[in-house]
C-alpha cells in the first residue's frame, strides 16, 4: 500500500471551534498562555502565564492575604492544571500550610474531618474532593534559615528528582545568605538572596515565584489604594525581578487587587480586580 503523501489537507481542531466558541461567549480564557498559568484568567492574558526561568515577586501589607493568594495559586496549578510544584515555606509548616488548603477545598475544619462530625452526604464530598487534591504534585520544605548552597540543592533535587514545574517561596526573607541567624537579613543579604534565586530560575529553567513583605506598611495606614501601595516595594525588588506584582484584600467585603507593576507586557501597572471569600480563605476571579 502506497502511504506517499500527494496532498496537503486541512483539518479543523477542536482548539478553533472553542476559540470561536469562548469569543462569541466573552470567556476571557486566553488559550495562548506560553507559561504557566495562573489560574485567574485576567492576570493571565496579561502575563501569558509565569514563563520559564523568570523570577516573579509578588508583595503584600503583613496579615492581607498572602497566604490565602499563594495557596490559591498551588489549587489552580498543582490540582487544576496538573503541574508539579515545589514550594519553601519557612513561615510555617508543611502540615498547617496543607491543613489550609484542605479546608479552603473542603469548607470543612480538619478537625471537624478528624472527628468525624459530619453527615454521609458531607462524607461522600469530602472524599471526592480530598482525592482530587491527592493528586496534586505538591511539595513542601518548611525549613528554617536555610544555608545558599542547601537551598540551591532542594531546588534542583525538586527539579530533577521530582519534576518541579515552578517553585514557590514563601517569605524569602527568612531565607539565610549563608550564615544561619536569628536577625532579619539586611538589605545587602535580601538582594543576595534574590539574586540567588534569580540564578537558580535560569539554572533550572523554570519559575521561580517569591512572596514578600512590603517593608514600609505601617506608613499606609488603613489605605485602600493598591496602585498606590507599589511605592512602598524595595526598589531593590524591581531591578533584580523580572516580573513584579501587589495583592491586597481589602479591609471590608470581599473585594481584592492585583496589581501588575513590573512585566515585559505592560508600559505601565495593570490593577486587576479579584474576590475573596473568607468564608473558605480563597482568591477567585471576580
């Protein structure tokens, strides 16, 4: 049987019947993301997603949120999209970060699962939902002050033993610069260790995504203004990082900003409107 190709055919995919489909619908779903994507859409068709070997740094005011955000990311990654995450979590331990997401996931207390207490339709859901989130490729490090070389090591044992497809660091200003202290690093250690991690994004060749403080929040006050709120990010933070963003959840209600400072996409800062629900500690698209 000849198998010689004479012509060229055309074929339609299902990929174009749903881009036609979601542009007479208004879906913002942007099915060209080139990264990672976040999972919030309008953040994505900005950003195309966290790209390979980029150092993104997201700030916020202490107590506003950013847990709450960095595990909303790891459910649309890890559990949604399937990726496999790595995550440094020197503020807390890999227990209490992972008991919140399952009761985020669950609207149920881990203590309440443990106990028992709930009704057979309950039971029946939460199981459902807890082995959807099994399978989630998360990994956690919740060690203390690590040392440079032990932090470059986890990353590339991440990378190479377990397939990391991004990491996350949780606080990386408790990370150490090789000397292991009880103090806060100094600027001259912070923009070390950012820089550290910024070699390691491109060593590895993945995303590498950074929660930090805004270091200067007690001057805010009770100010509402997230756009407003980017003056207060280390300068520091903007020349090192290649992509720079603010997430900030409003004192009342459940209104939240994202805000997009730094990006080889924008001119200027792009401010995104989100929602969160206390009630399940969760960012979503508004």
């Amino acid at each position: 049987m000849d198998y010689t190709i004479q012509d060229n055919f055309e074929f339609t995919t299902l990929k174009e019947i749903i881009i036609q489909l979601l542009q007479n619908t208004g879906y913002l779903v942007d099915l060209n993301t080139t990264g990672i994507a976040t999972g919030f859409d309008k953040v994505d068709i900005i950003t195309k997603g966290f790209q390979s070997d980029e150092l993104c740094v997201i700030a916020s005011k202490p107590g506003n949120g950013k847990t709450a955000f960095l595990l909303s990311l790891l459910f649309n990654i890890a559990s949604k999209s399937g990726k496999t995450v790595g995550v440094f979590s020197p503020e807390r331990s890999a227990t209490k970060m992972f008991y919140r997401l399952i009761e985020s996931e669950t609207r149920q207390s881990v203590k309440k699962i443990m106990t028992h207490d709930l009704k057979d339709s309950e039971k029946e859901q939460i199981n459902s939902i807890l082995y959807g989130l099994s399978k989630a490729e998360i990994f956690v490090d919740d060690s203390t002050m690590l040392k440079q070389d032990d932090f470059s090591r986890r990353c590339k044992q991440l990378r190479n033993k377990y397939g990391a497809d991004i990491i996350f660091v949780d606080g990386f200003e408790l990370l150490s610069c090789g000397n292991i202290t009880d103090v806060e690093p100094n600027l001259a250690e912070r923009k070390a260790i950012l820089k550290e991690i910024k070699n390691i994004a491109h060593e590895l060749e993945i995303p590498f995504v950074v929660f930090s403080h805004l270091t200067h929040s007690y001057k805010m006050q009770d100010t509402e203004n997230a756009l407003a709120m980017t003056t207060y990010v280390d300068e520091y933070i903007s020349e090192i990082a290649d992509s720079v963003c603010l997430v900030h959840r409003h004192i009342t209600g459940d209104k939240a900003d994202f805000v997009i400072i730094k990006h080889s996409n924008i001119q200027k800062p792009e401010q995104i409107s989100l929602k969160f629900i206390e009630a399940i500690d969760k960012f979503v698209d508004l």
